[in-house]
C-alpha cells in the first residue's frame, strides 16, 4: 500500500512539474534579470519595459478581470484579452566597447555582403547529398517578441548548411581572455542536428564560398543533439609545433540534462570563456554549466607522453617468453586406458522379482476404433493410441530389464603431459623506453589565430535561428550586451509563451508538451491510472479483508450492513413494540378461560396467571431499561421478511 501511496505521490509532482513548465512558470533569466533590464534597456524600450510590461501581465490577470461586463457580453468588440499580444517596442542595440565581431543583424541583406552561404560539397559523400544546398534567410521569428529583432534562420531540413562571415579584427590569444557569446533558437525543436559555431582559423577568411567539413578551423562551440544524446560542444584543435599534426581536443561534456535547450522553443544564450591562464568556463543562459583546464580536462590530453616505446626495437628470436612449458621427459603410464568409458552398469544390480519381461510399458488402446472419415492414403497407416498398460502398476517396471549406470573407477580420459616451469624463461618482453621526439610542453591557450566564423551542420529541423553573435575579450562587454539583448528577449518571450498557453488550454498544452518529450505519455497514464488502482485497492480489499476475518475466527463480529442499517433498526424497533403488546394482552386471553375449569382450577389459574403478569411486568420494566441488541440473524433474511411484510 505504501508503494502504491509513493507511486502516487510521484506522478503527481511530475504531472505538477509539467503543467508549470507548460504554462512557462520557470523563468530563464532569474530574479535578478528584472532589475537587470530596467537598468539597462536601451532608450527606446524603457517605455515599454516599465509600462508595457505591467500591462501584459494585467491582462494576464485573474480570469474575473478578464471577463467583459455582463452588459457587452453580446456586443461585437473583442475582450481586451482575446487580443493578439503585441510584440515588444525594441531597438536591436550594438555592444559598447572592443570586440573581434558582432552582429546583431540590423542589416536584413546581409547575406551576401557579410555572410556568404558555401556553394562546395562534401567529399567522400554520395553525390545526391554531398551539396551545401541548405537555405538561409535574415528574417524574423515565427513568434515574434520584439519589434524588429531579426536573425540569421535555417530555412530548409535534411540538408547540408553552411555559411561563413569574416571577422573585423583576427583573433590572435595575446594575452586577453575571449568571449564567444551568440544565441540559438530552435523554434520547431530538434530531432537531430547542431547549432554549433567553428571559429575558423587564419587562411579560410580567403575563400568563405568553398566554407565546408574540411575547412579548419580553431574552436568548435555550441550545441548539438541526436536522438536521446544532447550536448554543448567545445572542441579545440591544436598543432603540434615538433611535427606540425594538428589533432582535435574534446572538453568533457556536463552530467546535467540539456534536452530543454532543444525542446522549449526559447532563445539560449551560449557563452564560452577562455582565459590566458588555461581555464575555460562554459555558460547557458548566463549559468555556468561545466569548466574546466585545457591542460587537465581535454580528451585526450594535450600533452603528449615523455617517453615512448621505441618503434625500432624488436623482440629478439630467441627470446622465451612462455612461463610455463610441457614436461618434455613426461611419458603416458602403461596402464593408462584411454578408452575406458566413463560410466558401466552397476555389476552389484540384480533384476527385481516382480520386473514384467514380456509387458510393455505402453500398449495400444484396445477400445479405440479408427474415426470412419480416415483416409489410409491421404492420412497413412492408421495406429490406435497408446496407453499405460495396466499389467505394469504396483510392479518394479516393465519390458527389457538393464543395471542401472554408475561411475567407472577405471576411467581416467585422454593423457595430457603435465606443464612445468620454463628453465628459458626470460620474462614478458617489451619494446625499451625512449624520449617521445614529439614531447612539448603546451600552452594551449595560444591557439592558431582565427579570422572568420561559420555555421556549418546537418539538421532535421528547420526554423533554427541565430543572433547576436559576439566575440570580444572583456567579459564585461558580454554582460552588458547580453542585458541588452538576451535578457530583454528571454523575458519577452516568457509572456509570450504565457499568453500563448492561456489561449491553447490546459489540455491542448498537455499534448503539444506530451509530443516534444514523449515521455510525459508515461507521466499522463500513471496519473490517471494511479487513483483508479488505488480506490480499487482500498475499497475492494478492506471488505475482503474484514470478510476473510468472519471465515478464519470465531470471534463475534459485529453485525453492520450499511446499504440494510435502517432498515434493521426498524425492524428491530417493531419487533420490540410487539412483544411488549403480547406481554400486555396475554393475560386478557387467559381470564377468557375459567367457566370451563372448576372453581379450584380456576383459583389456581387466576393465581398463575397473576404470577404470570408479574414476571411480565418485571420483564417490560427490564425492556423498557434495557437496551435491546441488534439480533444476530442474517441481513438477507430481514430484507426478506421485510418483503414479505
């Protein structure tokens, strides 16, 4: 019963964490962003921010102040509620202080002056599919929440993307921190598909059009998901300055769960920093989601091994390394029997007197008679069906007798010389150390030099939208811009959201959560199931329970039929009034009877009868003081006398 009460208890927490993210009660930007954005909205949104704001979330009201008076009820105008909520007065601000690149996108035709869409196609990939054909446009979202706030959108699925826009100024690890900050929305959520960057390395700036896989690039940052797995990728590539290979870094992925970043149709913030001193710091939202040392926390390391195994060393031919060899002086015993088996009958066993040589265990059924519709040739030889001789019953068995089987003490199997201990052994060879000639001591936050940015992936999805990108080394220029930008969008679309799920309905909103994340099916069916299994259990099995009790003692019980109560106790209730009534008139129909008796008899009788009224007196003062119990007879039997009443 607990488990069942825990069960529950469970789905209702999961079914109540749902309806509120449903109907968008957990805010992305925190308590704080509030002041954040009056502090720091830009002119032409302050307005709107102090006043605008506050008059959403009065229409967002009770229900009662969104009722119309009961006089307009009938009239034409539309309730102030019903209304479309209008889209925020903004003005997309540029960041204030040094940055290497940003782009808010004020230009709506910036492809094709600052962003180039690649016309390659990738290598080693079936013709059909190996074109960057995907679609590009500088546009605005499906559901707009500020005036004028355009970006960079994916406008075609099952393709390859890419496109690539140069920096202002290169980015070249001088000793200062870098920021890369930018923005993602996937507007129709993501099956499978990236929203990840690649800072490309100094060169690619030459030639943005052939912009493909191949392409290098320098660091690798944003999200990515496929299925069940999801992910913030930050990947480095480094070139090692021994022998000039450049291999890929992998930063180690948060434990956390990333499946909302893909799935609630809101704007992200992605934010990576990484310092001289070789410390990253990767961030969602402004929240910090993993950091880490590019020199400790990278797979696999960046710092090569000291020493090595020396690939020019070879084990020498005569070197034994077998710890264990076969005896070569062991020989096979003479007596030694290969072939004896490994079990024989029993030479102790006799036959048991009473064992039935010429009876079989199953003989034919005498009684059965072939069915008249057999066919010999279509059905073959027709046998009647075998029983259990009953010749065999109460005897030690039936038909050939054979010893039963025991282990044979000569068997000893196939001979094996035994192994000793090698007198070559030399121990387990392996190749002399040597110092690693590609050993360097990294320093990886001076990485190769980047000089463009690019978005290049493969996505299921299309709608996914960019903005605000930013690269800059003071981590002030970031908030600050973020404030501007981000924080006035997240909190937008927040009542956006709201009043779009006012409008859709509780149900409606279970669903349309229930097909972004088809595990909430599990959640809606164990909550709906829960209280039914439960009223069953406690309703079912409590009279179970008290019934199996009557059968398995004799203890009294006590006799309460609810559906029968009141009809009992008014039976009971009669039944008293009619013995009292008999009590009272039984003398009367005694005195009817002394003219037959003589004169003695009646004496007699009359002073019976006397005694007689006083012991009934007695007995209906008793009555009347008395409670009387319930009698013990059955319900069923009430109900049916009361029927026959």
């Amino acid at each position: 019963m607990r488990l069942w009460l825990t069960l529950g208890i469970c789905c209702v927490l999961l079914l109540s964490r749902t309806v509120s993210a449903i109907d968008g009660t957990e805010e992305e930007t925190g308590e704080n962003f509030d002041s954040d954005i009056k502090k720091t909205a830009p002119p032409s949104a302050s307005k709107t921010i102090g006043d605008d704001f506050d008059d959403d979330e009065a229409a967002m009201g009770d229900d009662d102040d969104m009722m119309p008076p009961m006089g307009d009820m009938g009239g034409d105008e539309e309730p102030e509620s019903a209304k479309p909520l209008e889209p925020l007065d903004y003005t997309t601000p540029m960041p204030q202080g040094f940055h290497f690149f940003a782009d808010p996108f004020l230009d709506t035709k910036g492809i094709g002056k600052r962003w180039h869409v690649s016309t390659a196609k990738k290598e080693d990939t079936d013709e059909t599919i190996a074109k960057y054909n995907g679609e590009w446009e500088i546009g605005l979202p499906e559901n707009v929440a500020l005036k004028n706030d355009y970006g960079l959108i994916v406008k075609s699925k099952a393709r390859h993307h890419a496109i690539a826009a140069k920096l202002d100024r290169p980015v070249q690890f001088d000793g200062k921190p870098l920021i890369v900050q930018y923005e993602a929305k996937y507007q129709n959520g993501q099956e499978c598909g990236g929203g990840y960057i690649k800072l490309l390395s100094k060169g690619a700036e030459k030639d943005l059009k052939n912009f493909q896989d191949k392409t290098p690039y320098t660091i690798m940052f944003g999200p990515d998901k496929c299925g069940m797995t999801s992910k913030v990728h930050f990947i480095i590539r480094y070139e090692n300055p021994k022998n000039h290979t450049i291999s890929e870094y992998h930063a180690k992925h948060t434990s956390k769960s990333l499946d909302e970043y893909f799935n609630d149709h809101k704007t992200h913030l992605y934010t990576l920093v990484i310092n001289p001193d070789n410390t990253y710091q990767i961030l969602v939202d402004q929240r910090e989601i993993t950091s880490g040392n590019l020199l400790k926390d990278l797979e696999p390391s960046l710092t090569p091994p000291k020493e090595i195994d020396d690939p020019e060393d070879k084990k020498p031919e005569d070197w034994d390394d077998r710890e264990k060899i076969v005896d070569p002086e062991a020989k096979k015993p003479e007596d030694w029997d290969e072939d004896a088996p490994k079990e024989i009958e029993d030479p102790s066993a006799t036959k048991p007197a009473d064992w039935l040589d010429d009876e079989e265990d199953l003989i034919a059924d005498p009684e059965a008679t072939k069915p008249d519709d057999w066919d010999t040739e279509m059905d073959g030889e027709w046998e009647a069906p075998r029983i259990k001789n009953t010749k065999c019953e109460g005897v030690s068995g039936c038909g050939e007798w054979n010893a039963p089987k025991i282990a044979n003490p000569a068997y000893k199997g196939k001979w094996k010389a035994p192994k000793i201990t090698n007198p070559n052994f030399k121990g387990h060879w392996s190749p002399r150390r040597i110092d690693n000639p590609h050993y360097f001591e990294p320093e990886p936050y001076k990485m190769t030099p980047i000089t463009a940015v690019g978005i290049e992936l493969w996505t299921m999805s299309e709608g996914i939208l960019f903005d605000n990108f930013l690269m800059t080394d003071d981590k002030l220029v970031a908030d600050n811009f973020a404030k501007e930008t981000w924080v006035i969008k997240s909190a937008q679309e927040n009542v956006v959201q709201k009043a779009a799920s006012s409008k859709e309905g509780f149900f409606n909103g279970l669903v349309s959560a229930a097909e972004e994340r088809p595990w909430l099916w599990a959640v809606y069916i164990l909550t709906v199931l829960l209280p039914v299994v439960l009223i069953t259990v406690f309703c079912f099995n409590s009279n179970k329970d008290k019934t199996g009790a009557r059968k398995k003692t004799d203890a009294m019980q006590p006799d309460v039929v609810e559906e029968e109560q009141e009809l009992v106790e008014e039976e009971e209730e009669e039944e008293i009034v009619e013995e009292r009534e008999t009590v009272k008139q039984s003398p009367k129909k005694t005195n009817k009877s002394p003219s037959r008796s003589s004169p003695r008899k009646q004496q007699k009788g009359k002073a019976a009868l006397e005694d007689d009224e006083d012991d009934d007196k007695e007995e209906g003062e008793e009555t009347d003081d008395v409670k009387v119990p319930t009698p013990k007879g059955s319900p069923g039997r009430r109900a049916r006398q009361r029927r026959q009443d």
